[in-house]
C-alpha cells in the first residue's frame, strides 16, 4: 500500500478522534502517502503535521457540489491504492465511490456503502466502544488489532504564543458547547467559578461566539483573577495552552477532544450526554463528572438538542459545583 486517503467531513471532535486511524497508517506504512479530507475550519488542527501530505479542505459554506466536484478531481488524479471514509453520510460514500482508489472502506450506514469493497458495522450504543475503537475496525486488516492514540502535534510556534499565559498556575475552562444540553448551566458555572481560590488564574477558551458567555460568568463570578480568550487563539494554541494547565473543565465537546490529543488533565461534564456512547475523554488524568439522579430521560440523544425536551434540564442542574470543586 503506497498512499491512504482518510475522509471525515465531520466536526472538530470527529476529527480528532479519526487521528488515531492516521497515527496507525502512518506506524505500519511510514513510507506511504497518507492525506486527509476534512470541512473548512477544521484544518488548523494539521498545521505542521508531520507525516500528512497534504490535507483536503472541504468548503460546505459555498459552491458546495462545486467544491466537492473539484475534490472529486483531485482525489481521483492522485489514485490512491485506500480510502478509508470515516464519514457516514451520502456525498461521502459517493466520491469514495467514484474516486478510482483500488480499495474502498467504510461503515454501513453510509448509503453507498454496498459498494465498498469492505463495511463495517457501526452500533452506538451504551458500553459498546470507545469511537477510536470503531473507528480502528476499518484498518484493522490492513495494520493490527489495537487502536492507536489520538494525536495532535504543537510546535514550539504554538507554545511560544501561549508562553504569556503559563507564568502562573492556572486552569482552563470551555464553557459552552453547540448543543444547549451538553452544556453546564451558566448559573452552575458562576457557582463554580466563584468558590475557585481568586490567585488562581482562570483562562476562558472557545470560539468568538463562546465570548458572551465566557463575559458572563466572568463578570458575574467576581473572580478576580479571569481572562477570556474566546476567539484570540487557534485550535492548536488552546490545545497548547490545556496541556499545561493544572486542569481544564469542558463540557461533552471539541474541547474535550483538543484535551485527548495531547494527553491533558481533564475534568469532563456530561448533561444530556453520556460517556458510554464511546466519546469520552482519553487523558490519564481524566474524570467524568456527571448526575447522580437516576433520571429515565437520560440520555436524551446523541448530540444534544437546542432545549431541553423535558422542560427542567436536570441533568445538568443536580451536578452540583463541589463535584467540579475538588478536581482543582
């Protein structure tokens, strides 16, 4: 096998987690030609990556069948021997299949995976297995019968702009999260934040559209002590800046991942979500802290809804702070 495409199109956590099939590839075939197709925002998570050759960007947010036309071209000038698609939806499976690559691999639930030459079951479910774990079935054949480690790698450009930060000791939180049940509370978050020990210095990660609410329980904590970083950092700086903090508290979220990567201490909090559906944090020093109330309408999905459906949100409101408290 002489060069691999690996395609997943998803969101930043999907992402990461599909860089333990790369680490994998790249251990048994260190002289092949490895590239990855992902969506447009997630490629800084590859900046000086060094095994990628090169890192396919897909922009959904425009031209859509255009773009993925032009890729389609290029996927199939580069005939690679493997592709293996870890994306589950239709346009997908379609360019794996017009693709031209000799072997084609991907889960069943892919509407084109009939004409994969191998799929694999896909089953989430509660104490299945971890996603690295199913991810690894789809090269199982072609390297071993463990999964590797997700990975990201940071340069010392990333820990040079973060360098600022890491003169004190300091711990990391990400409090938001796209789906409103996979977030704690803002109220439980200002409870928290305003028992930390105000000479502990608290930095605030997320995206620009994260700032309001980082501003919030800034503001309203009255910690002394608070920076909000949302949207002044790339995906790989944050990543840089969790490694070396004292803990970082996220919610079931891209954060969580950047954590895994890197092998960071994480304090990880499941609302409506649950670890057991296989996306839980990878860490040595990881903890999920979760409800003890036996609550019939968790989980309530897989991803997390816009609101609760039940109206009370109680999954997240019975965690209480001291759970998070003692994690410091």
């Amino acid at each position: 096998m002489n060069s691999f495409l690996v395609i997943q199109t998803a969101s930043i956590g999907d992402v990461i987690l599909a860089t333990s099939v790369l680490e994998k590839l790249h251990k048994h075939y260190p002289d092949a030609r490895i590239d990855m197709l992902i969506k447009k925002g997630n490629e800084g998570l590859f900046s000086g990556h060094p095994f990628l050759n090169e890192v396919i960007i897909w922009d959904k947010s425009k031209k859509k069948y255009y773009n993925i036309l032009r890729i389609l071209y290029g996927i199939k000038h580069n005939h690679y021997d493997v592709i293996i698609n870890i994306q589950r939806f239709a346009i997908t499976g379609l360019l794996t299949v017009l693709s031209g690559a000799k072997y084609k691999i991907g889960f069943d639930k892919n509407p084109f995976s009939l004409f994969f030459n191998k799929r694999i079951k896909h089953t989430i479910k509660k104490l299945n297995k971890h996603e690295i774990e199913r991810n690894h079935q789809l090269i199982a054949d072609l390297t071993d019968e463990k999964p590797a480690a997700v990975k990201l790698y940071l340069s010392q450009n990333e820990y040079s702009k973060i360098s600022q930060y890491t003169t004190r000791d300091y711990l990391c939180i990400a409090p938001a999260s796209i789906w409103f049940t996979k977030q704690y509370p803002v109220e439980k978050w200002i409870e928290f934040v305003a028992e930390i020990d105000p000479d502990l210095y608290i930095y605030f990660l997320g995206s620009e559209q994260d700032y309001d609410i980082c501003k919030e329980i800034i503001n309203r904590s009255k910690h002394s002590n608070c920076l909000n970083l949302t949207g002044k950092l790339t995906l790989l700086e944050t990543t840089a800046l969790m490694k070396k903090a004292g803990m970082n508290f996220v919610n079931d979220s891209a954060p969580l991942h950047l954590a895994s990567a890197v092998n960071a201490p994480v304090t990880a909090i499941y609302c409506s979500t649950i670890p057991a559906f296989g996306f839980g944090p990878l860490s040595d020093n990881s903890v999920v802290v979760e409800t003890d109330e036996d609550l019939k309408c968790r989980p309530c999905g897989l991803h997390g809804f816009r609101e609760c459906p039940e109206g009370h949100y109680k999954c997240a409101y019975t965690i209480p702070k001291e759970k998070l408290l003692i994690r410091i």
